[in-house]
C-alpha cells in the first residue's frame, strides 16, 4: 500500500517526503503491524528537527506523541515496517 498524505490522517507504510510543502501540526498518532522489534521510524522536517521512534516486539503498537508545528516538506525515513498513522491538527 502506498503512502496517503490525503484528509487529517496521514498513513505512511514507506520512508519517503510527504510532498505537502506547508508547515504540519501533529496533534498525535500510532505506528502498528510491525514485522520485528529493532526497527526505526524517523519524523524530519524542513528545519533539521528529527523525531525517532523504535519499535520494541512485532505488533507492539508505538504511540506517537504529540510534536507541533512541524517546517515542511516532512520526510518520513528509518527501518520501518507496518502503517504509521498521523493525525493532523488544524489550530
């Protein structure tokens, strides 16, 4: 399944940019279905800033914490597999 940046929950299953090039609120979110502890799954925005998030055990849900504003294009990177839900703010 490939990358959704569409509607207020971005599903990322891909390292990759978002390709939204205006600043991003995350209000929050949950990466789930991953395949092994050990993995990676990264958040870095336009501004250097990077978010690391690592899985523990498979299908050990990972909640994301809330991060802001966020500069964009954000890329999405790291050795992950499963879905990476992203749910954005609008205030």
């Amino acid at each position: 399944m490939a990358n959704d940046f569409t509607g207020r929950i971005w599903k990322i299953t891909a390292p990759g940019a978002s390709g939204y090039n205006a600043n991003v609120k995350i209000k929050g979110g949950n990466w789930s279905g991953m395949s092994a502890g050990g993995q990676t799954f990264q958040i870095i925005d336009e501004a250097g800033r990077t978010y690391t998030f690592y899985s523990t055990a498979a299908n050990v849900a990972i909640p994301i914490y809330e991060l802001g504003w966020l500069s964009g294009p954000v890329t999405f990177a790291g050795t992950f597999t499963g879905e990476v839900d992203l749910f954005l703010g609008t205030k």
